[in-house]
C-alpha cells in the first residue's frame, strides 16, 4: 500500500475515535511540554508524541481521567496520530528529494502520490517552518558541515618541515576588478576591503605555520563555518576567499626546486578540494540574476568554471548544436597562426577536444609535457627560478585544458625519472617539428 492510501485509511480510522473534546486535553498536553525539545508535540515529526504519565496528567488535569471509554478513546487516537505522522514524516523525505532535483512544492507532492490539501499543507508548512528555523540552508545541509576538523597534535607526528612561501593578490585583484565582484561584495555588506583583510589574515597565518598542515586546514575550516552563519552572502564569501587563497599559492615566490613546493601543492590542492564543492553548491542551487553576474562572470574564467561547464555539457550533450557552441577565444599569448596549427593536428590526433579542453584518456604528464614544449616554442616562459631555468606558464594552459595541477603532473613523473619525457611525448614532438 502506497503512503497516500495507508495515510487516508488511518484519517478514517482516526475519526471512529475523535471528540471535540480532545482539544481540551491536547492544549493541556502543549503546555506540560512546552520546554521540552525530546518529544514531537511541539512541531518536530521527527521525534515521537509524548506518551506514558504526562498524558495520564493531561487527562487528569481535563477531568477525564475516571471516563475508562474517554481515556481509550484518546490513547488509541494518539497511536493513530503517531502512525499518520511517521507517514508524514516519509512523505515529507520524498518530496525533498523531489525538491532538490528541482519539483516545485506541488509537483513534488503529486510525484510522492498526494495532491495539495488543507490538513497536509498545514503539516508541511508547520515543518518546513520548523526546519528552516533549524537550518536556514533546508533543504540542504550546510556547506563543509560533513567536513570534520583533525586533530591539530597529528602535526607533531608527520614531520613536515617549516617552509618559506610568501605570495601576494595583485593579480586576484586586478581580475576581481575587470568583472566588477567588488559591485557585488559591497551590496551584501563587506567589500572588497573586507574580503582582502580576510584574506590577508588568513595567508599571513599559513605562511606562518607551514609546518602545521592541519592546524592550517581547520583555520580555514573555522572561517568557513563562521561564514554559514550568513545563508547565501556567506557561499558568496566563501567562494571568493578559497579562490583568493589559491591566487595567492599561484602567484607566491617557490617552485618545484623549492623546499617545502610539494607540501604547498597538497594544500592548495586541498583548498582547490573546498573551493570546488562551495561552488557546485552554489552553481546547483543558488538563483543567478544580475546581481551575481559579477561573480558568475568571473567564475567562468577560472578553472572551477571551466569544469562546472564540462559537467554540465556531459549531463546535456543533446542541446549542443553548432548553432549553440561556444567561441573559443584564445589568450593572447596562444592566439597565433602557429599555435593554431599545432592546436589543430592535437585536435586531429585526439589529444584535445574542439573546445580545446584535454582529452582525458591521455596522461595528465603529457598535457604537462605539452604546455612545456609550447612554452618553449612561443617563448612564452614566466621568468626564470633561483637555478636559471625557464619558469613554464602553467596556469594558461590548466585553463585552456581544463585541468589542474599541470606542474605537480611533471614532478611526479621526475621523482622516479631524470628527464621529462612521459609515454608518448614523441607524439606531442611531432606536433612543433
């Protein structure tokens, strides 16, 4: 039997037992449980109705207690309603599920098999009311609430050594400005002042403590729970400061040859871990308007936004039309007739797809081992590091491919070799001979 049937069987069956008089008992009930948040009767169908002495006081208190048929009756409407309840409450599971997959409130109910009442409605509302005052984000958990902080004395154990790393946000600057986010931080009341002097805090304290990796991730973990406490400004926030602390990892002063470069790598990467599930709770749920279209057009340079639009080409590769596709614009720096004829033999042997995106059946190491070759070939190298080598850009092309961490690939590949030359790097050659 279905929800709805065994549901209306029980309201019939409830009503053998009702009386008018039961109001008086209930409101007797309400008052003796007023404090009490271990019993259902204030609201919450996910605790059960209180039973045992406190109704036996409820009755007495009525004038019923010695009305043996009265006091039947009651009980038994009692354990009907607890039943009809844990129906409700099973109900009201299913219509959030139908809910977060984007039903409205009638769809969703019609989809669990019941159609919009009065009596319903009220429960539901009655809930749903509860539940947001609990948790203004219902009927989703909270961001990063699954995310349990470590313990800091496993520090001691691991060994890591201190590091010099120190970095700066001119650059995240510059391109929060370019899409005008600083719009958008001063309507929800922090701006871009606010956002740095966060930020700022929180940098000088990693590079302060870079032989305490957890003591690190439960500061940043502390910020972001503080940053819940402000439902939708707060994700906004916490987007901005995660993608802020990674900028200033890209633009700090070591590289591969430096001490401590690899712990650096596994906390940003950890932090890139964060970033990413902010942002697919906020592109998921969050309604875009023009009020966050700073913010939307800024994501859509970064890397987490290039990945948000392959997930979301992967579930909808129907609507892709040629009519539709998107227009690829090169960097500067790559848009050139040569590089455009190198891109086109990748694309022909497979190695990146038309939007320029690497083909991941092909190793991370030989995206890495492109971007390195192409660096060379444009003469398009960042600088060079403390040894006189030629410092690659690697964050144009993790944009471009839409992949992350291109560097840690090749270091990963140096720790067991003496030259960068992983599996099939002829095949990358031949596309600049």
């Amino acid at each position: 039997m279905d929800l709805h049937s065994r549901y209306n069987e029980l309201d019939k069956e409830a009503g053998k037992y009702n009386r008018k008089e039961f109001d008086k008992v209930y409101t007797i009930i309400f008052d003796l449980v007023k404090d009490r948040t271990d019993v259902g009767d204030n609201g919450n169908l996910t605790l059960p109705l209180v039973s045992g002495s406190i109704i036996d006081e409820a009755l007495k208190q009525a004038g019923f207690a010695d009305d043996t048929k009265f006091v039947s009756d009651f009980k038994k409407y009692r354990e009907i309603e607890q039943q009809a309840r844990e129906i409700q409450l099973k109900s009201l599971e299913a219509v959030s599920k139908h809910v977060q997959k984007g039903s409205n409130i009638d769809e969703a109910m019609k989809k669990v098999g019941f159609t919009r009442n009065d009596e319903l409605q009220s429960v539901l509302d009655n809930v749903i009311s509860k539940a947001k005052k609990d948790n203004p984000y219902f009927p989703f958990g909270k961001p990063f609430e699954d995310l349990i902080k470590e313990d800091e004395d496993l520090d001691d154990l691991l060994m890591v050594k201190g590091y010099k790393i120190d970095g700066n946000l001119l650059a995240y600057h510059n391109d929060l400005q370019k899409h005008k986010v600083s719009v958008l931080l001063d309507k929800i009341g922090i701006g871009l002042k606010g956002l740095y002097t966060l930020l700022n805090g929180m940098c000088f304290f990693l590079k302060e403590n870079t032989e305490k990796p957890t003591r690190i991730q439960n500061k940043i973990k502390d910020c972001l729970d503080n940053l819940n406490e402000y439902p939708g400004c707060g994700q906004v926030i916490q987007i901005l400061f995660l993608q802020g602390i990674i900028e200033w990892f890209e633009h700090c002063d070591i590289d591969e040859k430096s001490k401590g470069y690899d712990e650096a790598q596994i906390l940003c990467n950890w932090v890139y871990e964060r970033l990413m599930d902010v942002c697919l709770y906020y592109f998921m749920l969050f309604n875009k308007n023009s009020d966050s279209e700073p913010l939307d057009n800024y994501l859509a340079t970064t890397q987490i936004g290039e990945v948000w639009n392959e997930i979301k080409a992967s579930q909808h590769p129907q609507q892709e039309t040629h009519k539709n596709q998107k227009i690829i614009i090169l960097p500067n720096e790559l848009d050139t007739d040569g590089f455009k004829k190198i891109l086109k033999a990748a694309i022909e042997d497979g190695f990146v797809h038309n939007d320029y995106t690497w083909n991941k059946s092909k190793s991370k190491q030989l995206a890495a081992y492109f971007a390195q070759k192409a660096c060379e070939h444009l003469n398009i190298n960042t600088g060079t590091d403390k040894d006189g080598n030629k410092k690659i850009n690697w964050k144009l092309f993790e944009k471009m491919f839409a992949l992350d961490n291109l560097r840690g690939a090749k270091n990963d590949w140096m720790k067991l070799h003496t030259t960068f030359h992983p599996n099939g790097y002829a095949d990358i050659d031949k596309f600049f001979e």
